[in-house]
C-alpha cells in the first residue's frame, strides 16, 4: 500500500535527516529503499548539473579573456587518492588526474622570459570560473602567466572526483604538480619568477605550498585565508562540518583527531615560512572569520618572520571584499600586484 503525499514526504524527510523511518511506523521496506534511491539520484543529478555549468563556462573563458590571452585547459596527474575505497584494487594507487587551465598573454615576445603565477580555486568543493575573469585580465596585463588547477574535489567533474577530496592534504600536491609541469612544458616561463596567488580555501593552499616547497617560489599572497581547521569547525555549521568528517574525506570529526585538523591548517605550520608573503583580511568577513587570520598573523609574529599584512575595516563586499568590481576592491588588488612585482619582475608593472 502506498502512502498518500504528506505522509511520503515526512517519510523522507526522516530518511534525509539519516533517522530509520522503521523506529517511527511500520513502512514498507520497497518504498523505503524507492525513496534512498531517489535521495542517491538527486545526488547524481546534481554533479551532471555541475559538469554541464563547468562545460558552459569553459566556454565563456575564451569569450571574456580571449582577446588577450591564449586559453587553454589541460589534463595532468598528481599523487594517488588519499584515501581509497579499496586500496587493492586495480588502479587504487595510480596518479590522480585532474585538469588545470593556463592563460599565456596574446602579446609575448619571441624569446622573452615570464613570471608565472600559481593561482588555486577556493571552497571546499568549488572550481575555477569565470568569476576571476577581471583578476585575469589584470595580471595577464602585467605579463604574467596564470596556471589555475581545478585540484582533486573541485566540482564539474562528476562525484569520484568530487569525493577525492583531500583538504590540506595532496590536493596541495596537486597544486606542485602544476606549478611543475608548466615549468616542463613552457620554456618561456622563468623559473626563478614563480609566485602564489589564492583566496580563502586557495588561500590555505598557497601557504601550505610554500610552507612544503620554500625554494620554488619568489613570493605568496593569501586573501582571506582559511587558517586554523580547529578553530573553524567550532564557528561553523554541521553541513559544513560533515564534509571534513565523510568517509571519503578525513573520515572523523575535528573532536575526534584534532591531530589530523592541526596537520592541514597553516597557522601550525607558520615556523616553515622562508618567502615573501602578504595576507589581506576583512573585519566583516562572514566567511573566514577576520579571528582566524589574527591567530595566523600572531603565530607568524611569535616565530618571528618577516611578512606583510593588511586588516580592512569592514570593506564592502565582505570575504569578497577585493576580488569585486568596484574601485575600493581594485585598489586592494592595486597593493596585491605592487607586492608581486617587487620580487616577480612582471613586464608591464602597473605604476
């Protein structure tokens, strides 16, 4: 017998919740499994929507920067899943592939030398989109060469790579695996002049690059940056807590290994900084507390580095304060690239 409309959806709403529908009535076990079902299609659905956006917006990258950029998107490998269903399986140890994109400025003379810049997507499952389509232009202006990896996790590329997350952990890996095969396919790349550039989650990606590979970079900006896993899952909310703790993830809560949450968050890392870096933060960020960025910038000042910082006073635009289209968060960008520049050494240097 099936149940009438109301009672179907209070019955999956239980279900979604993860409560068992059997504790509550006596229900037929075919329409339990019918509704688990359809939770698992949705699901489905929801990356096939996510890859059809990601296709649609590779589109448009070669409409907004085209004019300037040579645009391209290739497909590379980093190190082996993190975290394997079944660790023997055939394949279980191969190299993750993942795709990065590149943007090469139109103008660039025979035989001349480039900076390069590194620049990872934020969010916790997130992509690279056109949505940093002005940061784009205005660093392909300066001369730069732009690598933006679409890192394991991202979205766009169906649900085993949404699931091969790994957060502080080797999707870092993947960000060196870029950095290195750009400088293994384009020859017009300076070695030398290799910088990091990320916001929020890409903020805490760049400072654990350079924290693992100090002598690859000339110099790192982090915006916004996630900075303490431990103090953030205790101002966030349980849906976003419950991505760091599902099974194909780090597979506990932070109550659980606190350990594994300090390994992934820079702030107890800050003793490996040995280049230039600046961080911007926003008082008003609704996303990354402005707190977390002050036990960063306190952790550096008691190892006694030498960086630079700047904490804007409720800027409008909160966490996207400086990657907006408005004159106040252009002249923030302003200080980013004069910042780039002194150790980049980029062409066309905005005065």
């Amino acid at each position: 017998m099936r149940l009438q409309p109301f009672a179907l959806a209070v019955t999956g709403a239980l279900l979604l919740a993860g409560q068992s529908w059997s504790q509550q009535v006596n229900v037929d076990p075919d329409l339990a499994k019918e509704i688990r079902d359809l939770r698992t299609a949705q699901q489905d659905l929801d990356h096939r929507l996510d890859q059809l956006a990601k296709a649609i917006d590779d589109i448009a990258w070669l409409q907004r920067v085209g004019d300037v950029a040579v645009v391209d998107k290739w497909r590379i490998v980093g190190p082996p899943d993190a975290n394997p269903k079944n660790p023997t399986a055939p394949g279980a140890t191969n190299p993750v592939k993942f795709y990065t994109y590149t943007f090469v400025p139109k103008d660039r003379k025979a035989g001349e030398k480039l900076p390069m810049l590194i620049l990872p997507h934020g969010g916790v499952h997130a992509d690279f989109t056109t949505y940093h389509t002005h940061i784009i232009r205005e660093l392909i202006a300066q001369g730069y060469v732009v690598v933006a990896p679409d890192y394991r996790g991202s979205t766009g590329y169906g649900k085993g790579f949404y699931e091969l997350i790994d957060y502080g952990g080797r999707e870092v890996d993947d960000i060196h695996a870029s950095k290195q095969w750009a400088l293994e396919n384009f020859d017009f790349v300076d070695p030398r002049r290799v910088g990091l550039i990320g916001w929020s989650h890409g903020g805490l990606i760049v400072l654990m690059e350079t924290f693992a590979h100090p002598n690859d970079y000339a110099c790192v900006f982090a915006g916004v940056p996630v900075s303490d896993l431990v103090m953030r899952m205790g101002y966030e909310d349980q849906d976003y807590r419950d991505d760091f703790s599902a099974e194909y993830h780090i597979g506990k809560t932070v109550r659980e290994d606190i350990p594994e949450y300090k390994r992934r968050s820079p702030v107890w890392h800050v003793e490996k900084l040995a280049v230039p870096l600046l961080i911007h933060t926003n008082t008003n960020d609704e996303d990354v507390n402005v707190i977390e960025v002050e036990h960063l910038i306190q952790a550096l000042k008691a190892a006694d580095k030498k960086f630079e910082y700047k904490i804007f006073q409720n800027a409008p635009g909160g966490h996207s304060f400086d990657r907006m289209d408005m004159t106040m968060a252009r002249a923030a960008r302003r200080e980013i690239y004069a910042f780039l520049a002194r150790y980049l050494k980029p062409p066309r240097a905005l005065p």
